[in-house]
C-alpha cells in the first residue's frame, strides 16, 4: 500500500510539474467556456460543471479532415482506439482504459449500440451530419443506468435556426476517398415557430488491406467502403414553454473485410434511430421533457464465398424517458423514470431471439453555496434478467479564487451482462451478473479566460468483470472449454492533464494521460491499453487563412491477457489548413502521418500510412 501510494504521489508531483508552466490539449474552438448537456442532461456552462467533460465543435470536425468518427475521438483526452483496418472496418472506444462494453453512446439523446457484443457500431456513423460531439469522464449510471463505467459520449446531429442555410461539400484524399453532403436548416421566428434541419451525406473508399501477411484470415485485397447516410430534426413551439419535436437517423454502410484468400467478404451495416420528444413548462421553475424512442442496429454478413456464411443480426431498442427539472431557489432537483426494452432477432442462433427490459428510477439535487458546489444523486434499475442495482454518486467543487477550482467525487456503476454474455452456445451462462464499478476522482481546474489547464486523478475500482474463462463453474456443464464467467477485478486508476493557451493568432493545446488500466486478477495491463498516450497541437491563424500541426503519441500495449505479445508505440504527425476564399466559400487540406509511421492499433492489422484529403464547402453564415 505504501508502495502504491508513493507511486501516485510521484506521477502526480510529475504531472502537475510538467502541466504548470505549458498549455497543452487537443486543439478546439476558442470558446473556453462551452455548454454541455450531457453531465447534467440539462444545459450547463462547463465551469459549473463537477464531471470531467470534453467537446468536440463543429469547427473542429470541418477542420479535422477525418475519415471517421473514431479518427476524431483518437485524438481527445483519456481515449484510446482500436481498429481492424481502415476506416469501414470494425472499431472499439475505450475511456479512461475501460472497455468498449463500458461506456454509452448516444445520438440526439438515443442510445445506439448491439445487445449481442454490447457496444456501439461506430463505422456507420455519420461523421459529416454531425453538429458537436460531447463526452463526459466517468462513472454516469445514476443518470443513464447500465453500461456507463468509463464514460459518456453523445453525438449531436446538425439542427436548423435562424434563417435559412444552405450547405454542402465535397472531398477527395488518398485511397480513391470521396466524401459529399448537403444541408438545409432553418427556423421561423416567434411564438408557433419551426426549425427544421435535412443533412445528407456519403463517402465512399477503395481503402486498403485490413489484415496483415501474417493474420490468419490475410487476402491481399483492398477492403473500401461505402456509407450513405440522411439525419434530421424538425421542432414545432406548441406556445411558449411548450415544444414537440423529432429527430432521426438513416445511416447505411456497405465494407469489405478480410476472412482469408480468395474470399471477397461484405457486410452490410444499418443504424436506424427516430425519437420524438416534448418539453413543456407547466409551471415557473419545473420543466418536463418525455422521449420516446427506437434504435435498430443490423448487421447482414455474407461472411465470403464460403459455402452458407450468410447472416443476419438485429438489435431493436425501445426506450420512454420522463425527466422533470424542478428549480427550488437557486437549487436545481432532477427525476428521471424510464423504461428501456431490448429485443434481439439472430438468423444464426436461435436462442439470442428475445427480449428484455429495464426499469428505472433515479433523483439528483444540486446545490450552490457562494464558493461551494454540491451534487448528490441516486438511482435504481430494475432489470427482468439480472434483478435490481442501485447506483449512487455525490460530488463537491470548492471555488478556490475566480480562476482556480477544485472537486472530488465518488461515484458507483454498472455494466449489464451482453446476450451473448448470457446465452450464447459454448460461451454464455445465464446466471452472470452484472460487473461493478467504484470511483473516485480528485481535480483541480484553472481558468482565467486565457489560459485553461486541469489534472484529474481517478481510481476505478471494477469487479465481477466478466471474460473468457478457461475453468467455467461447476454447475455448468455444457462448457467444457470455459466460458464467459464473473472471476476477475480490475482497476482503472491514472492521471489526465489538459491545457490550452492562446498567444494572440497563436494557440498551443495538448493532453497526457497516465494510466495503468490492470486485471488485478491476473496482475496484468488489460489488452490493448497503453499505460501513457497523448495529443499536442499548435495552430496559427492569418488573416483568412487557418493553419497548424498535431502530434499523436502512444506507449507500447498488449495484445494478449498475459501480456506476453506487445504491440509497440507510435507517434503520428499530422498538418492542417483551411482557407476563407469567400464569404460562404472555404478550402480545407489536411496531411496525415506525414512520416508514414508504421504501426498497429490491433494484432496482425493495417493502419493508414502517409494520406491527404483536400475539400471544399459551401455554407452561409
């Protein structure tokens, strides 16, 4: 114990050494001050915000260049990626060294993901439909339930105001890369007012190879994609205080994938959400907004040319959501009811065909005292497999002077066991249970309008993981070969520094993270996860022209549990510049891995060598 804590005492002395005298953090927007939805899932300054949080503007996403969403999220503090190819191939997120099993993704406020592998599909999402992406650090059960351990990130999707506007543009790079889209959004204005918003898109790729010479399934082919995508929003003000609403989300993709020589393999991917909503204020200081939603995610496999490799998976998610904000003085109560159903059709095993339910119920208050910030909140799901769980978290921000501030929290989550984790043959057992999170967090933020820099330590403590288990329990028998069983811990426990500076046109930002994600059962790092990984960036701005430079570094990992084949680290250079030629008229060129750096995010698996995309856009202000 002793040992440990002098370990964190000296990463932490380091850390805060090396954020002091610099700005470092992944380049956005000149706003310091953002406003976040998703910590609170109510609108809130991040200065009055206790959660860690991050977010990702729409300038950074047309300034970006990138070919998808997880290209984009590589970048952020405390994320890793990891990909099997290029961008249409299979990918998982993992915050702050959990798994992709861990953390929730949303769009519009829809939670998207496969009940079967219990994580998001990212490849189908659409990148250029995309207003903002937010995410939030840490353990968030007590206001979105199961599945929130490592974090929160919700896409928002473009919608209309003011008037109207029309958008488009179109882009080319390195392997035949072609991406389009088009929008129109608006809004009329006063009491019964409409917005409305239409975003169309497509990008379509020859791509390259996914596998290596020495992966068991290896074909020489180049593996592209094509990815047809339509989001919208349309809102109506019933009168004032009252709104309807809708969105939705049409997103198509078709890739190739390796699975052995000779054999073309496709799969076809679908996300298909819609969800209707209204906020009313029935009363000065209660607000109410109801939800009801669906999210299909569909996957058609033609698994190769090999003999009846065809099938067909589906996730359908229905979910209702009653959340009600009642102001008490300058205190701020939240309820939330929901009901979520999950119901799964599977052409290649039968027994993953059905359906499950969670109810749930969850409270939090929020209270302000001159310097002092305080949030409580609970929360109870009641799930028709795995029984109850309650969930709680309590945080407390002290505000040491106008640019200083400093929190701690503690909060518990929960990770619902996948169908497969529980059915499927020769692997599930139906009686696992639910995996367990406890954290605990400490940071101190400091923000004078010119400079921002924060150091957050977490100590995430997981149990009941669940894996693949070579010795399955005795009442089992059916699993000679072992089986997806509740026996090891882990502790996700590290560091993040941010910081960000802006020297008049210049600006300079970066983020280091510290980790040592580990299976404290075997004493092992856990697959995949480098122990340090950061992002630096400088930008310089002219006139109307934009221009500037990323750095990409990651620390060695581990492909295997047993931490005995490593995948090596890398560092990725990476320019940018975009141009205002006219008033609704800019140019963007971006220059990826200039040094074609040859690495691996999986075993045996290609990444992108030195690539460019130049694009032009279209769109009034």
């Amino acid at each position: 114990m002793t040992h440990a804590v002098s370990r964190h005492a000296a990463l932490t002395s380091l850390a805060l050494a090396i954020a002091a005298p610099a700005a470092f953090a992944q380049t956005t927007s000149n706003t310091f001050d953002p406003v976040i939805v998703t910590a609170t899932r109510t609108p809130q300054k991040t200065s009055e915000l206790l959660a860690t949080t991050a977010i990702i503007t729409s300038e950074d996403i047309a300034r970006s260049g990138a070919g998808s969403v997880t290209e984009l999220l590589q970048k952020q503090r405390g994320i890793e990626v990891v990909r099997n190819g290029g961008a249409g191939t299979a990918a998982s997120v993992y915050i702050r060294g959990a798994n992709g099993t861990q953390n929730i993704v949303l769009v519009d406020g829809i939670r998207i993901g496969s009940s079967t592998l219990g994580a998001a599909n990212w490849s189908p999402v659409p990148l250029a439909n995309i207003d903002r992406i937010e995410i939030v650090y840490g353990p968030l059960s007590t206001l979105y339930g199961a599945d929130a351990i490592g974090g929160i990130i919700q896409i928002f999707t473009k919608k209309g105001s003011g008037a109207p506007v029309v958008g488009a543009s179109v882009g080319f790079g390195s392997d035949a890369t072609r991406q389009y889209d088009a929008s129109v959004s608006g809004a009329s204005g006063g009491y019964n007012s409409l917005s409305y918003s239409l975003n169309v898109s497509k990008e379509k790729s020859d791509g390259f190879s996914a596998t290596k010479p020495a992966n068991y399934y290896y074909n020489a082919d180049k593996d592209g994609y094509d990815k047809k995508s339509v989001t919208g929003q349309v809102g109506f003000q019933l009168a004032k205080g009252h709104d309807l609403g809708l969105v939705f989300m049409n997103s198509k993709l078709d890739a190739q994938y390796d699975n052995g020589p000779g054999y073309d393999a496709r799969g076809n991917q679908k996300l298909e959400n819609i969800g209707v909503f209204m906020n009313n204020e029935f009363v000065q200081g209660w607000h109410s907004k109801v939800q009801v939603a669906e999210a299909r995610d569909k996957a058609n496999d033609d698994g190769s040319a090999r003999a009846g490799a065809k099938s067909y998976l589906e996730t359908k998610q229905s979910t209702v959501d009653w959340q009600n904000d009642i102001a008490i003085g300058t205190d701020t109560l939240q309820l939330l009811a929901s009901y979520r159903k999950e119901e799964v059709v599977s052409s290649g095993e039968p027994i993953l065909n059905r359906a499950r339910d969670t109810k749930s119920l969850a409270g939090s208050y929020t209270m302000q005292r001159g310097q002092h910030l305080l949030s409580a909140s609970l929360r109870r799901d009641k799930m028709s497999e795995t029984g109850s769980t309650n969930t709680g978290s309590l945080g407390y921000g002290y505000q040491i002077n106008n640019a200083l501030r400093a929190t701690a929290s503690y909060g518990t989550s929960f990770r619902q066991p996948t169908y497969n984790e529980l059915y499927y043959p020769g692997y599930g057992i139906a009686s696992n249970r639910p995996e367990k999170g406890r954290n605990a967090e400490v940071g101190l933020r400091y923000d004078d309008g010119k400079t921002q820099l924060s150091a957050v330590y977490y100590h995430n403590r997981v149990t009941d993981l669940l894996i693949y288990a070579n010795t399955c329990p005795v009442e089992v028998a059916t699993h000679p070969d072992g089986c997806a069983y509740n026996v090891n811990k882990a502790l996700l426990e590290g560091i993040t520094l941010t910081g960000r500076r802006k020297f008049g046109d210049f600006g300079l930002s970066g983020n280091i993270d510290l980790q040592d994600p580990r299976d404290q059962t075997l004493d092992k790092s856990l697959v995949r996860r480098a122990k340090r990984h950061a992002n630096f960036a400088a930008d310089y701005s002219i006139g109307q022209l934009n221009t500037g430079a990323e750095w990409q570094l990651s620390g060695k990992r581990f492909e295997d549990a047993a931490n005995k084949i490593t995948l090596g680290g890398y560092g990725l250079v990476n320019l940018f510049a975009t141009y205002q030629v006219a008033r609704d008229w800019s140019v963007l060129a971006r220059w990826n891995n200039i040094t074609d750096k040859k690495y691996e995010l999986a075993r045996n698996y290609n990444t992108a060598g030195s690539n460019f995309f130049v694009g032009l856009r279209y769109g009034s202000k």
